[in-house]
C-alpha cells in the first residue's frame, strides 16, 4: 500500500504540472499570428478598400475589401455589386496579406471577397482568442450589411481551418447565404486529445472551437472542402461534420497538402465553388 502511494504522488505530481503547462501553452499552440503586412492588393494590381472595424468589445480590426468588377475608387467604400459576397476567415497562422492565393481564386469566380485580420494578427489590435475572434467575424458581417449594403442572402461565410470554426459559429448567429469549410476540424479538443492522449484534454482546452457541436444549428447550404492528404486535420473531421450537418449539404474531397489543396486540386475546386455559387444564385 505505501508502495502505491509513492507511486500515485509523483504521477499526480506530473499530471497537475502537464494540464498547467498545457493550459499556459495553449494559445501559443492555437495562434501564429504575424504582424508585418508583407503586401497590399495594389501592389498585385487588385482594386481593394483597405478597412478599419470596431468588435463589440471596442477593439480595432483591419480588413480588405476586393471587388470582383472595377467599380469604385480604391480605398473608398462604395455600395457592392449585385454579385455574392465571401466573407474569407482565414488559418491559424500568418495574415491577411499572405492569402492572396485565396483571394486570386475567389476573383476568377466572380464574387466580392471581404478578409479580415483576427485580433493580434496584422494591422488588428489586441490577442486573440476564441470569444474575440466570434467577435472579429460578427463586426466583419455587420459592416457588410450595414455599411456596404450587401443583402444578407448574396453573403457567403467562408473559413478555412481555424477559419473554419469561426465561419460556423458567425453561421449559427446570423442570415447567410452560404457556408464554406476547407480543410475544418470538428474541435480544438478533440485535435488536442490526439496529441496528448494520456490526459483529458477535452476537459483543459479553454479555447474550444467546437464545430461539430453547432453543425446542427446551421440551415445554411454547405459546402465542405478537404483533402485525403491532410497532414494536419485527417479527413474524418470532415466527414464528422458533414455527417451532423443539415440538408442541403455536400462533402467535396481534394488532393494535396493542408495549405494547398485548394491549388494542387485546382480543377476540382473551382468546379466545386462554381455549382455552389450557382445554386444559391437560384434559390
């Protein structure tokens, strides 16, 4: 028995000091913001009005705004074009300016795309996390709606990785026309758990994103985008979250590595967005 308890003291003693470190290294783990803007969308050439917002809770964020026709001076915001809007919520790492692969994409489609920079990443101010991102993404809608005066129905909410989980909780919270998944997780807890098996993750995180737990809450049409050769997020979040999801809903696979499937499997993907698009424009 006095065995037992020298052993169960030490093993205690390492489980506190590991969920501790895991709860002071999380966001380090979650979010690789950076904050230099290495290019803007005029030096490529791409009309755009650079944007200044205010979350509800007062903090400052930047974002751009590309139309998909030259139809106003850059820089000055002017009512949209009658054409679908995309509201882009980009991954965990880096910023706006390093998406321009993206946002290329989305103007051969034909629609206005809208970007934003989370708290803590490029020109927007403060430290991210969970609640402050939900924020980012509702003051990024409410500035399309009320200031651009685009038709919540032309709106279509895009999130792509970590961006994913943000789309979907703007998704349960307001009138969209759309919602995009590349390459999403069902939750934080859950890619924690696979990384450290042995202690109850799901239980430590504090930053959740729980996507699959809001998937039925969405009646929006969804698209989900992911690739087979994920090295980060194995297909089966997809599936996971295409299985809870609502009607009208589709499930798209692609080929290449996390940050580049939608390139590697260009072809697809665009044929993909395309149908989308033009299924919402008929509804």
């Amino acid at each position: 028995m006095r065995c037992l308890k020298m052993i169960a003291i030490p093993l205690l003693t390492l489980v506190v000091v590991v969920a501790l470190w895991l709860r002071w290294s999380e966001p380090r783990m979650i979010y690789y913001p950076a904050r230099q803007i290495d290019q803007t969308p005029d030096q490529l050439g791409l009309q755009y009005d650079d944007v200044t917002l205010t979350a509800s809770d007062g903090v400052r964020i930047n974002g751009w705004f590309l139309p998909a026709v030259a139809s106003a001076k850059a820089g000055v915001p002017s009512r949209t074009d009658p054409a679908l809007t995309v509201l882009l919520f980009h991954g965990n790492a880096g910023n706006i300016s390093h998406r321009f692969d993206k946002l290329a994409a989305l103007r051969d489609l034909g629609v206005n795309s809208f970007i934003i920079d989370y708290r803590g990443y490029g020109r927007s101010e403060g430290k991210p996390d969970e609640q402050g991102t939900y924020r980012d993404a509702r003051a990024a809608y409410d500035y399309l709606v009320t200031q651009r005066k685009v038709a919540p129905r032309s709106i279509i909410v895009y999130g792509e990785s970590l961006g994913s989980a943000i789309a979907a909780d703007l998704a349960t919270k307001v009138e969209a026309g759309g919602l995009v998944l590349e390459e999403a997780f069902t939750s934080i807890g859950d890619v924690g758990q696979r990384m450290f098996p042995f202690f109850p993750v799901r239980w430590l995180v504090r930053n959740k994103y729980d996507t699959l737990s809001k998937m039925p809450r969405i009646k929006v049409p969804l698209l989900i985008l992911h690739s087979r050769d994920d090295e980060i997020f194995n297909i089966r979040h997809a599936q996971c979250l295409f299985a809870a999801a609502n009607d009208p809903k589709q499930l798209v696979e692609l080929r290449g590595a996390h940050n580049d499937a939608f390139l590697v499997s260009a072809a697809t993907y665009h044929d993909a967005m395309r149908k989308f698009f033009a299924s919402l424009k008929l509804q």
